[in-house]
C-alpha cells in the first residue's frame, strides 16, 4: 500500500463506493470530492473516503467548472493520483485537472494495481487488439476509471471529515438549457442473454424480427456501432464494442455481425457466443462457439418456430 | 469562420498482426484517418458550408505517417481546403498530454482560428483526451461529446452536448475547441471530382516542435489479450438441419 493520498471524483454517486473501495486498497489516505451540497457529502460519508469534499455546483454551473479548485488542493500534496469516474462529465473535468498537474490522463481504466512502488493502470489500445500497462513518471497521475475495475470492499466506517472544497468555480460555458436524454436505455451490462445486431440486417424494419427472436429467448436487443451511429436504428448506449459498452453474458447470438476487433473486444467476455452470417469468411466464426454460415432472413424465423 | 479540424494517422487496427508471445507487430501495418477523426472533418465541412467559411486539416505525427501522399489526399479529399503538418520523430505522442502540447503549438503557427475541432478519441489509444487538453493549454473553451453545431451570431456557437443521462445545449464563445461525438453525424465518401481536386490542395510543413517535456508516462506492458477458447462448431447451410442443430445447442448451453 502506497503512502500517499488517492483522490476519487465522481459526479456519480453509485460509482463513488467502487472507486473509494479500490482507492482504500491502494493508499493510505483517500479523499472524495463530490458535486452538491453538504447533504450530497453527508449522503455519501460511508463511501469508504477518509474525507470529502463537496463542490456545491450551482443549476447553472457544472462539475467541469470545478478543475481548477481541485487542482489546488491536489497539489497541496507533493505526489498524489486522482481517479474519477469515467463519464463523459469526468473525462471533461480529468483532461483539465491534468493540464493545470502538468500530467496526462489515462482513461477508461480497467485495472489499477500497486507495483514496485507505483501506480500501473491497465487499459485496452488499438481497438481491443491489445492491453497496456503504463505508470506516471511524475508526482500526479490522472485516471478515469471504467465501472467493474475495483471489487466493492468491505463496508468503511462513515466518515466525519465533510467540508466545502476550497476554491470557487471558474471557467464556466454558458448553458441555455438541459434536457433528459430521450431515447430508452437497455442495461446490456447485466444481461444475461442478447441478441446482437450487425450491418447484416438489411432494413429498419427488420429489426422486429430481432426483437422476435429476442423475446423467444429472453434477451436483450444490442448492436454493433454501424448499426447504432451509422444507421441510429437503435440507440447508442446499444452498442456494444471497445469503444462502446463491453457486455459479458451467458450467451450472444450474433446475426449478420462480420466480427471486426472493436466489436469483438465489446462481446469476449460473453460465456458463449453464437454467428449467424452468410459470409463464410466472416472474422466472427473465428471467435465463436457455435456458427451457422447462412441466410439469417430463413435462419431467424425458423429458429423462432423451433424454441417458441 | 475559419475552422481548424485534427486529424490523427493512426495505425489500422484491423491489420495489426499479433505474435505467437502476444506481443503485436505493426511493422507492416498500413496508416489510416483515425476512425473518429472523419466525423470532426465532415462536421468542419459542414460548418464551413453554412458559414462560407474555411477548413484546415491539421495533423501531427512521425515521418511514416504524414510523408505518403495517399493519406494528405485522402484528409484533402474530405471538405479540408489544405492541410497543414507537423512532422516530428522525436515524439511518440502516446500520451494526452505531449499530443495536446503538440497540437496546442502548432495552433499557435496557423493564425487566427475560430474553432478546432477534434474526433471523440482516436482509433488506436482512444484517450478522449485530446481536444480538452488542447483547450486547455491554449486557455480556450473546451467541451467533449459534441452532438450538434449551430452558428449563434458573431463569435458564438451554440453547442448541443450529449452526456449518459442528458442533452446539454451550450453557448460557446469563440475561438474554442470542440471535440465531436461519434454520432454527430455519417461522414459522407469523397466523391472522386474531391479526390481529384484532393492532389491541388496546398500543403504546408510547419516547423518541428522542439523540445516537449517528453513522454509523462512509462509503458510497463503491451499484450494482446488471452485468446479465449472458442469451439468453433460451425455449420454451413440455412435448412432446417442446420436449424435444428442450433436449436439443440441453444437449448443444451442456455435455455
């Protein structure tokens, strides 16, 4: 365990007791800023922190306006890491606490562990095609954190340490308005059975049939990125892929996916992975259990016959 | 409005060739726009046709990348009117931080801008870091995840930014740094009349960089990962023998 001070960020509470968790078994002393007032910070003092601070974000402010205040205060350490939540917010807010620590950011973390004295953080380059490990050669290393790295801990005592973080917000992009995301969301996360959709599928309306098939087996409906940001047949939090979400189900059925890596390092945890694909020489039979080179159009409807 | 877009030369990533130690050789493999980096070039494009305005592609990196004529023509042929290169050996830009520094000099040698636009991450480490540390270091307004981009009077944008939960719209004031999301828009195939005016498009080298900080990160390790065993069983044919075996194995592995 390192001697010095972990910061964890998070504009999530739900991610905060992860991160706290694994931050508590890297250091000795972790402090957690929070975004809200004194009751957000009480709300989260048995997060496993040794202290939090709280940046009382105002409606009109955001949490990004906050960098340069936590910046002052990481450095009043003479080497700490900060480690926030992987956000879109979080990677915003690391980039510029990492420009005013004169440090760079490693993101989408998938491990961090204690070696020989440092930090060495784990993460997936070229698409998937390999893992990196790296350290920070200076005293302040920068982070975001991908859900799943660090194993909840054991419950903390709460802490007593609450206080409004030093500094004022600064910088701030004028924001006219906010809305809720329209689109549904499919926790593709915690499914145990899904239906994956590829650039085979020829039309919209197809998808009913996957949906179809979908229902027959209890899945849930994801996608590759064509499909999604090409095609925006189903939303963006559908597709699955090393730059989009990366699933681990029983089973993956796969139909007209061609199997490029970036999707490939999306659905490689899955316990079994089925191909439907008419292309034989498709890169997705080279990465699944059970393949059936055809025509997904007369494969799908009779398979929906056979298990309904 | 003048408009600078970055664009990366990345390695693609579909044409890395992995050793039987899982250590990855990348002597043979071609150099491509990063992925990301073509949905910031048709959004220059796009902007720069609203507000009759200019598009400078800017890319930093080593000799092999920015050297070949096809990749300038390729950049050239997607709505840039020229392109301007920082060609340096002496960094390996594997960090956020030397790439924003790079990037952020190089803006400091291709006059006034009004907006530079940057992909959401890069096809080979996909930081997401890049634009916002740009900005940063420049003292410029910086945002990430940008969804939509609309011409708000003289020196104002207004910015739609969509995060997990919900959909921001921003006022940005000019110049800034703007990295775009994937899904801001479908970035169209050069037609070839663009291709062949891609060739007459002027192409500057600036000056190197000089002396960096260097490198702020060590790399311990890089490996592909494990190969899971996968079986394989594959079956060629749509009848319904074929059918019924996957049926079977459905229903033995999950049902």
């Amino acid at each position: 365990m390192l001697n010095q001070t972990v910061f964890v960020i998070s504009d999530d509470t739900a991610a905060l007791s992860e991160l706290c968790a694994g931050a508590k078994s890297l250091a000795t002393r972790v402090t957690a800023i929070v975004f809200g007032g004194q009751d957000t910070a009480e709300s989260a003092a048995s997060c496993g922190a040794d202290a939090i601070r709280y940046c009382p974000v105002s409606e009109e402010g955001a949490p990004e306006d906050y960098a340069s205040a936590i910046a002052a205060v990481v450095k009043k350490e003479n080497q700490a890491f900060v480690m926030l939540h992987n956000s879109i917010r979080g990677r915003c807010l690391a980039g510029r606490i990492g420009v005013l620590l004169d440090t760079p950011v490693l993101t989408s973390v998938s491990a961090v562990a204690e070696e020989g004295g440092a930090l060495v953080c784990r993460r997936m380059v070229y698409g998937g095609t390999a893992q990196r490990s790296e350290r920070f050669a200076k005293p302040y290393g920068v982070a975001t954190i991908s859900g799943g790295a660090f194993e909840p801990g054991p419950a903390l005592p709460t802490t007593t340490d609450i206080a409004q973080l030093e500094g004022a917000p600064e910088g701030g992009i004028r924001r006219i308005s906010r809305a809720e995301k329209k689109e549904g969301g499919v926790n593709l996360v915690a499914a145990k059975r899904i239906v994956d959709v590829g650039r085979g599928l020829a039309a919209e309306e197809d998808l009913a049939l996957c949906r179809e098939l979908a229902g027959v087996l209890g899945a849930e409906v994801g996608c590759s990125r064509p499909v999604a940001e090409n095609n925006k047949w189903l939303p963006k939090s559908s597709y699955m892929g090393i730059t989009g979400v990366q699933v681990k189900p029983d089973v993956i059925l796969t139909l007209g996916v061609s199997g490029q890596v970036q999707h490939i390092g999306g659905i490689n945890k899955s316990r079994v992975i089925v191909a439907i694909n008419k292309d034989k020489a498709a890169p997705i039979f080279k990465s699944c259990d059970f393949g059936l080179v055809g025509d997904l159009y007369k494969i799908v409807p009779a398979l929906i016959k056979k298990l309904s | 409005m003048k408009i600078i877009v970055c664009c990366k030369i990345v390695p693609n990533e579909e044409e890395i060739r992995v050793l039987p130690d899982r250590s990855l050789d990348l002597s043979a493999t071609p150099w491509k726009i990063s992925q990301y980096d073509l949905n910031a070039l048709e959004s220059g494009r796009q902007l720069a046709a609203e507000t009759k305005g200019s598009v400078t592609a800017l890319s930093v990196g080593g000799p092999s990348a920015l050297d070949s004529t096809k990749i300038r023509k390729d950049v050239l042929s997607r709505g840039a009117d020229d392109l301007k290169l920082v060609i340096d050996d002496s960094h390996s830009f594997s960090d956020s931080l030397e790439t924003a520094k790079a990037l952020a000099g190089a803006l400091k040698n291709c006059g006034a801008f009004d907006v530079v636009l940057c992909g959401m991450g890069s096809s080979d480490l996909y930081l997401q870091e890049t634009g916002i540390q740009t900005g940063a270091l420049l003292g410029l307004p910086s945002i990430n995840n940008v969804t939509a981009i609309r011409p708000a009077g003289e020196g104002l944008l207004e910015v739609e930014r969509t995060l997990e939960e919900e959909v921001e719209t921003l006022e940005v004031t000019l110049p800034a740094v703007l990295s775009v999301s994937s899904e801001i828009n479908v970035p169209s195939v050069p037609a070839m009349r663009e291709i062949m005016r891609a060739g007459k498009k002027p192409v500057a080298v600036l000056d190197d960089l000089g002396a960096l900080d260097g490198a702020s990160l060590e790399m311990l390790e890089q490996l592909a990962p494990e190969q899971q065993e996968r079986r394989q069983e594959v079956i060629e044919g749509d009848g319904d023998e074929a059918v019924e075996a996957l049926a079977q194995f459905l229903k033995k592995e999950c049902l």
